[in-house]
C-alpha cells in the first residue's frame, strides 16, 4: 500500500479530451451511496480533478471520446440513497487502511466527501416500514428531483451500486425496481451495475419504452467475465473445442456477504454463464461457485479452469487466476457509464443502449429502426468497437 499523502488543496487540471467545455453541472445519484464503490468514485472523481492521480480505468478520458462532448468530470455532483449511515469520510478512511484508495487521500478530497455525503438520503424500504410502493416510488423520486433542483443540474443520472438482490420471486418491486420507477418518474437516465432486476422488472418495461430515457444493463463487468469476454472468443476463432470451463470466485466486503445467500449468487452467476454460451459454439460443461471470505475485505480472487481440444484432439488446459479490487475496477466504469448516458440524454437519444454492452455482463439489446435488431455481441472487441461508434454518434449530435 502506497503511503504517500496528498496536499489538501491542488488547482484543477485544464479541460480533459473527452470532456465539452464547463457548463450546466450533471448530477450523479448512486443507489449504494455509502458502499465501496460509490465512495471510491466519487473519491476518485475528485482525485482526478484536482490532479493527484491520472484518470486510468477511465475510459472515456481516452483520445477516441475526445470528440464525444461528455460533461467534464468537473461538473460531475454527488448524491445518492442509502440504508446505511457511514459518512463517506469515514467510509473512505477504512477502504484506504484496507488498500483501496490510497494513504492520505481521504484527507486530501474530504471536502468533495462530505459534500456528496451531505446529498444522501435514506433508502427503503426498511424492515417494517408501512409506505406501499407508490409511497416510496414517489419519495425517491422527489429526492432526485430535490437534488437536480437544489444544485441547479441540468440533469441527473441514477446508477445502481448496490448490494445484490435475489430475482424476485413474485409479482412485487424489489428494492433495485423501486429506485428504477423512480428515476423514471423523475425523468433520469439510469444504469444498473448489479445483477439486480432494476428496470428490468416486466411491471416496468412499457413505462420504460415511454419515458424516451437512455437506459443500460445489468451487472458491471470488471473481472472474472471481463476476461471471459475476451477468451470465449478467442477459442472460438481459433476454432479450438472448449469442453470444460469451470470459475471459482472468493471475496469478502459487503458482495461476499450479499452473495452468501445462494438466491442473489444465481443472479451474479447467470451473467458469468451467458457470456460463454454467448460466444462458444457450444456450452461447455462446468460452472462458476462463489465464496465468501470475509477476511478478503474489498479484495476478490477469481480462479478459471479451462480444458480445450486442439487438432488431432490434443487435450490441452488453460487456467487463469485475477486477483484485484473491485472497488477500483469498478468505480471508472460507473464515471464512464455517467458521461455517457449523461450525454445521450441531452442529444436525445432514448431507450435501451445496447452500445454499451462494453460495461456490462447482461447488456441490453441493440435497437434499430426498422425493428430487426442485430445481435449483441459477448465478446469485448466486438463490444469495443460499438462503444467507440457510439461515442461518435454522440459527437455527431452536438
């Protein structure tokens, strides 16, 4: 762990490649406000401003969006629901004793934490609280619409970074569904990190299609599918037989106790599975099993196992071992997935974005206009290479 401090006060780098010219501020509402990711995007937004640290991970700070017109991480702002009552501050002091952010940061950016901190506002719903849906449906709402008032925002995305929920197993909202009715009610665009149902939910899909929003998800990709993502294909172009392709995945911190329960460790595993039987010829045998290990903290490991023929039937394996933060991994891609949908909402672009599958496990579905949509690719180059025709079909629009 790094432990080199930061001064409290650093002027703000002059305007980034990907970023349009100062102007009306975007908000930016995170369902898990207080959890690791959000505290360490919104620690890390601020750090990359003030210039204490190059934006890496961030792909939308990279020279193919320079052109895209996306708000400047600048005038990004902070807020977001919660259950927990952590202040940020203090949340961000013990994911830099545990090695997430670094030595002295929090210190450094507690000014920017405490400002977002002060945005925050209670989720739901709780044990035992008596409001039906529509009750809490329409508090979130005014939270967000309070919060674009309050700061004079020209818009508000919502992204969900909370703890997994399990599917719903009847008709009723789940939590991440409620959060996603009220970004809708409320006029915001809105991203679903987790493998949560969110606005996925079937009681949501007309008023979806009529909000004309700009939507995307589910579940962010940052390790163990990321790099599936990337394998599946090539085995497939390469036209060698994958027979077996197994995972195993241990981590501790807030995820690893959510996926403790074997209903939300389904949700994450379905995602993990699609992008195989999503590139691979045929499904090969094996699956993926989840660990928690409190001991781990905010740290995952995530261990493949893949057996594959090659010509004349030659058995061979791969095995593959990621050890990161998913913290760290995580928090650029949520910045990213706020410029973007940011944007899109202001040239009037609408509905699913299934262009950018790039960010996600569970991407949504291509839309084109004459109603045949093509396939979305699982695999990352192919996803890639429509992030990058979308980010300029963004700067077309400006």
């Amino acid at each position: 762990m790094s432990t080199e401090s930061f001064p409290t006060h650093t002027p703000a780098p002059a305007h980034h490649p990907g970023q349009a010219p100062a102007g009306p501020r975007t908000g930016v509402w995170l369902i898990g406000a207080r959890g690791s990711v959000a505290t360490t995007a919104v620690a890390g937004c601020a750090a990359t401003v003030a210039g204490l640290h190059p934006p890496t991970g961030l792909v939308t700070e990279t020279r193919p969006f320079a052109g895209a017109g996306l708000v400047p991480l600048s005038s990004l702002v902070f807020g977001g629901h919660d259950t927990a009552d952590c202040p940020l501050p203090k949340r961000a002091e013990a994911l830099a004793e545990g090695g997430v952010l670094p030595h002295g940061l929090p210190t450094a950016v507690r000014a920017e934490l405490e400002a977002a901190d002060r945005a925050i506002r209670p989720g739901g719903p709780q044990s035992g609280d008596p409001r039906s849906t529509e009750e809490l449906v329409d508090a979130f709402a005014a939270d967000l619409t309070a919060f674009r008032e309050e700061h004079g925002l020209a818009r508000v995305v919502v992204i969900n970074v909370a703890s997994t929920e399990p599917a719903p197993a009847d008709g009723t909202l789940p939590a991440s569904s409620l959060y996603a009715a009220a970004a809708l009610r409320a006029g915001c665009p809105y991203a679903n990190f987790t493998p949560s149902t969110g606005i996925h939910h079937p009681a949501l899909a007309e008023q979806a299609r009529a909000s004309g929003l700009p939507y995307a998800g589910r579940d962010g990709k940052t390790g163990q599918t990321l790099l599936r993502s990337v394998l599946g294909p090539m085995f497939r172009d390469r036209a060698l037989a994958v027979r077996a392709w197994s995972g195993s995945n241990l981590l501790g911190g807030g995820d690893g106790a959510a996926l403790a329960d074997p209903a939300a460790a389904a949700a994450k595993n379905a995602g993990k599975e699609r992008v195989l039987a999503d590139t691979l010829p045929t499904v090969p045998e094996g699956e993926v099993h989840i660990d928690d290990v409190p001991a781990l903290g905010d740290w995952k490991t995530a261990w493949d196992h893949i057996a594959f023929d090659g010509f004349l039937g030659t058995r061979m394996v791969l095995q593959t071992i990621w050890q990161g933060c998913d913290s760290a991994l995580a928090a650029p891609l949520v910045l990213d997935l706020a410029r973007l949908l940011a944007r899109a909402h202001e040239a009037g672009i609408g509905g699913p974005l299934g262009e950018l599958a790039f960010y996600f496990k569970d991407p949504d579905a291509l839309q084109a206009p004459d109603g045949v949509s093509p396939a979305t690719p699982a695999g990352l180059a192919e996803q890639y290479q429509l992030l990058l025709g979308f980010a300029r079909r963004l700067g077309a629009a400006a």
